[in-house]
DNA sequence: TAGATTGTTAATCGATTAACAATC
DNA sequence: TAGATTGTTAATCGATTAACAATC
C-alpha cells in the first residue's frame, strides 16, 4: 500500500466504483476481477487496481474480490459510515426536490432540519423535515454542531451565510447556488454544483459531435 | 493554432472560463491579461493562454484579452448562439425547480415545453413553460425536433426513454437520474448529473482534511 | 497442481508548467 | 521606444497503462 497524497482524480472515481458496486451488490454478485468491473465501467483493468492500492489490498489473487466487503470498505473509505449529520438552508423548489427524492441515508448522511426564510414553510414538515425559520439558524447550529450544510439559497446570500456557518464549525458545503465559495479555515470543504457548467459542456459536445471520432 | 483533439480537462474548463469572464464583464471590466486572470481562478496563466489556443488567438501582446470579446468568442465555442431548443421529461419537484429558477436563457437555450404523467400538473404552466401529457412526448419531439432533453424523470424509465428520443433525433441529454446512460448512436451525449457522487466527494473530503496538508 | 488474478513496479502517455521569441 | 503580454515550443510533472512476480 502506498502511502501518498491521493490525486483528485483517484477521488472523483470513488463514488462511481462505489455506485456500481452497490448495484451488482444489490444484483446478488459475490464477486468480480478487476477485469470485469473494468469492463462494465469502462476503464482499465490496471487503472482500479491501481486506485484502490491507494487505501489498502482488498482483493484476492485468483479471485478477485468480494463485491459485498470492496463496497463497504470504499463506503468506509467515502465516510458513509461516519454519521454526518446536515442541514438544508433554504427550502425552495430545490430544497424541498432534494428533502423529497434525494436519499441521504443512503449515503450515510442524516437530515436534521431545514430552514427558510418563508412564513408559509416554517414549521412545515418536507419528507418528516421540519423548517425553521432562518433566525433560528445559528443559535440551532451552535447547538446541536452539522457536519454539512446543503446551500439552496439565493446565490447573493450564499457566502456570507458559509462564513458564518463555518465560524459555527460546519466542515463542509453541498453548495447549489452557482457561486464559488471559498474560505481561509483550514479543513473545511465545498462541493460547487454548477448546473450551468454541465449543461453548457452538453452544448459544447453537440456543437461539435465530429471532434470525437 | 494547434489543431488536435480537445482534452476533456480543456472542456471542462471552458464553463468556467465563461463564468469568470461574464462576471468581469458585468462588472464593467474591459481587458484582462492571462496573469490577472488566472490569479482570480486560481490556475497558471499558462494554462489559460494553452486551452485558449486550442481555439484560436483571442489576446494582442502586451495588451491581453478584451474581455467582452473572449467572453463572447468563448460562448460561441461553447454553442451558446447556436438556438439551441430543449424539452423537459418530468416535471416534478426537480424539474419544477429547473423550470422556475434555472436561466436556461442565459445559456443560450430555449425551453419548448414539458412533459409530466400527473394530470393535476397537466395543462398547468411553469414560469411560462406548459406542461404536456407524456402521451405527446413522440409526437411532439417528431414534429418539432428539440435538440436537448432534460431528464427528471424516475430512474427506471430514464435508459428506454433516452433510447426513445434518440430514435427521433434528440442529440443531447441533460439527465439528473443517477442512471449512467449510454447510446450506440453516434454524434449523441449524455451529462449525467450524479448528485450521489458530489455528496460522496465531500463526505470523503471532511473525513480525511489532514490529507490536503 | 494449474489457472486466475492480485498488488506493484516500470513504461508510456498526456496534461501542466516554464520559458521565450514575437510583437503590440 | 520600452514594457507588457501573447502564442507556442520545450521541459516537467503526474496520471494511466502495461507487465509481471507473487500467490490464492
């Protein structure tokens, strides 16, 4: 095993071994080669073997491996067994599609609350989450100290309000306001999504569908 | 100009590349060297003027970049002036939030209208957009030739749904299903927007923040 | 045992960075 | 003109792939 900084790339292919894994799991497989995972996944052979030496040996020669233990050692390696907890700050349309369809437990994570700024949802319940009212934000992070908050907010509010949550101890941000957030505290973390990135890379590709062959 | 193959590192890249440039842009800002603008995105200024040639010579030595233009000539490569149209599958709580929040405009594309299977939504309009019975989604598609098709539909039916569409020449799909799709068609793509995989990113990151030292 | 498949080392390939002549 | 900054070539760095001894 070697013992050495894990590159980002090795990192974003961890939840998609993860993901498929979890599938031929819930298929019923026992157990696959390097080979045939690298087959369904599209990659190398070389290239998995190579990633998971990053965190230890977890196959068998002439074997391979045992596709229930790869999957929760790679769940472990990913935290899923960690029991973070988080909060959604802002129950919008998003918010409130995430409370409903997104399976947090699957992943470990545990929705504690959600807050927003809405007469109408506060004291709501979205999915057995009750909303809060935003005022009650800080006192309630202070107190009860998420791992993770999920930012469904206005872009406009959306680093001033990680500052301040950062500065109650929040680790990391599920952020979905298309803004970069950034931070000078050491050891806290931000998953941007841009939805707008993704789709204007859609755009890029069936502008030029030649380029690829 | 180097005329090769365009990396994907490069591709994705030039999302971002529009977003910094759009927000100097609407800040009044007129001209920007490689230097200053790598500081803000924090990448080499190099990298910068290597993914930008694979393009085209957008600067003028000594002076930089004129940033509407680069702005403009970036969002051209990215297909943004292409009138690119787009339909919605699903228009649930997450494909309620893309109608009502995302400004598909801004990217350059038009959304025709949307499909849902509940007939309360039927009939009904989302920030203009209406909402059409699944039965008309072929013969919609047929007649009016969308090029994109947002997916937020139950995973299931996502893979033989795209298989559908692809079949009456939609060429790109913007699928939010946690479903990897694929296609034998060529000059057809897929962004599949794994939120699981985000989530798991970060897990993995505030799990182990003495590694990024 | 023989065959299969691992983990790891070495080789290759590609992407990033540095350097610099060209020139606005 | 002198200074600044490009586009591009060359150097470096890192990631992917290939090869193979170890071994189940």
């Amino acid at each position: 095993m070697k013992k050495q900084k894990v590159s980002d790339a090795v990192i974003h292919r961890l939840p998609r071994y993860y993901r498929y894994l979890d599938e031929l799991h819930n298929k019923g497989v026992v157990r696959i080669s390097s080979n045939s995972l690298g087959q369904k996944m599209d990659i190398t052979a070389s290239q998995i073997r190579q990633d998971l030496s990053c965190f230890g040996e977890f196959g068998q020669q002439g074997y391979g491996y045992n596709v229930a233990e790869l999957r929760s050692e790679i769940g472990h390696i990913l935290g899923i067994d960690s029991g973070y907890r988080l909060i959604v700050v802002g129950a919008g349309h998003l918010g409130h599609a995430l409370l409903q369809n997104f399976d947090f437990q699957k992943v470990g994570f545990q929705v504690d609350t959600a807050f927003d700024v809405s007469p109408a949802l506060i004291g709501t319940k979205i999915h057995d989450v009750t909303i809060r009212p935003m005022e009650e934000l800080e006192h309630y992070v202070e107190e009860y100290h998420p791992n993770v908050a999920v930012l469904t907010v206005p872009q406009s509010v959306a680093q001033p309000l990680a500052d301040r949550l950062i500065a109650l101890g929040v680790k990391g941000f599920w952020n979905f306001t298309n803004v970069e957030l950034s931070t000078q505290t050491k050891g806290v973390f931000f998953e941007d999504i841009h939805f707008v990135d993704t789709l204007l890379t859609l755009s890029y590709r069936i502008s030029r569908p030649e380029e690829l062959y």
